[in-house]
C-alpha cells in the first residue's frame, strides 16, 4: 500500500470500472491512517483524481474537530483510528463506554460519560502474533483461526496454537475490560457499555464474556460523522 497517488489512481480506476463507478461519482473523501506517508499519497489521490468532491479530502487528526475531547496527557500520539472509533462509539451510547477494535494492534479506547477521550491500551495483534509464532520459532506453522470451537487443551501442534490464541486473548479481553472499568468507575457510577470492531472482533467474541455488542463498520461510521460536523451536513 505504499503507493504513489498516480499509483493509486491506476489501482482504484480498475476497481471503479469493475463496480460501474464514475470518478466524478465520489463527492467527499476523508481518511484516518496512523502512516504519515501513506497519507500524503491518499491525499494527492484525493485531490488530483477525484474531481467530483465538492470539499477538499481530509484527513482526521488530534486537531479535527471531532465532538469529543482528548484528555490524554499528548493528545498527538493519539492514533487518528482510536479517534475516529471514540467519536463513532460515543455516538452509539453517548454514555460511558470501552470501544475495542481488534486490528494489527488490538486497541482499548475509554470514553467517559462527558464525552471525553481518556486514553486506553494497545496491545499485539492477533495476525501479527501469529506471525512472531512462524517466523521466530524453528518448528512452529503459519495457521489460520477458521474454526468456530476450539478446546483448552490442544492435542496437536494446530490445536494448540489456536487455544493459545483464542482463548489466551478472549481471557486478555475480559481481565482488561474488569481493569479498565474498574479504574473508570472510581469517576463514573454510571454502567460502562463496551463495543468492539475489527476483523477478529466476530471471531474472539465467543471466547469472551465481555463484549456484547460488534460494529464491523464502527470506524468507517466515525468518518462520516467527523466529515458531517466539519461540513454543516
């Protein structure tokens, strides 16, 4: 994906063609990426290519108007992704709430009940610790978590892996959840609602008492509401 904006714009003409898709079709664009080059290349897509947008492309930052407000000690090093789900998932509950988005990183983002941004953690990936798995041991395969159950305890090498995998993160999930809304009760007597998204959100969810509600389009949501309250829609 580290392409130029030229590069893209031969990329995406393709996929428009195959959809019946205009250029000229695409009225508005905005972007949250947490790779400043790759930005870059998006915005000069956006701009050179996309000639039907009525506004220019944007791209959602600490310093995006977004509705809520980052109380975190730097709000810069908070990733425009964990913004843009704290905006979509205060929208959901406009209560208190842990937003979770199983993505390279699985990400805990904390909303208090006025809407503010608190902070969270960030933790390893489930791919990318099946990555480390491969690639850092002599023995041990690439697999892929495609099966609905899978026992605690594994009697082959595959069997094994995915209990680690599934269940050791499921477990992960609820003991960080237990932390993180016990620390947020210490200012909040309200109950904290919790949602998750990502690819694996559907696959770990079994594995979890935790979560109980899933938006697979959570961050694509909290676009088009940042977009809507910067431009008046």
């Amino acid at each position: 994906w580290d392409k130029t904006a030229d590069e893209l714009a031969i990329r995406y003409h393709s996929l428009f063609q195959m959809d019946g898709i205009q250029k000229e079709d695409v009225t508005a664009f905005i972007l949250c990426s947490v790779v400043p080059t790759l930005e870059t290349s998006w915005l000069d897509f956006a701009e050179k290519y996309l000639t039907g947008c009525t506004t220019p492309p944007m791209a959602v930052s600490h310093k995006t108007e977004t509705g809520i407000i980052i109380r975190t000690e730097s709000p810069a090093e908070v990733g425009a992704d964990r913004i843009v789900n704290a905006v979509a998932a205060w929208d959901y509950f406009k209560t208190a709430l842990l937003a979770i988005d199983f993505g390279t990183a699985i990400t805990f983002d904390c909303v208090s009940k006025k809407g503010e941004y608190l902070g969270g953690t960030i933790h390893p990936g489930i791919g990318i610790s099946l990555d480390a798995l491969a690639g850092k041991t002599a023995k041990l395969p690439r697999i892929d978590l495609d099966r609905k159950t899978v026992p605690v305890i594994g009697t082959n090498t595959v069997d094994a892996i995915s209990s680690g995998m599934l269940h050791g993160f499921g477990g992960m999930i609820d003991r960080m959840t237990s932390l993180l809304h016990k620390e947020m009760q210490q200012d909040n007597d309200d109950e904290i609602n919790i949602i998750a998204t990502g690819g694996m959100a559907e696959l770990i969810a079994p594995y979890c008492s935790s979560i109980k509600t899933i938006d697979p389009i959570l961050t694509l949501t909290g676009l088009r509401l940042i977009y809507e309250l910067n431009h008046d829609c």
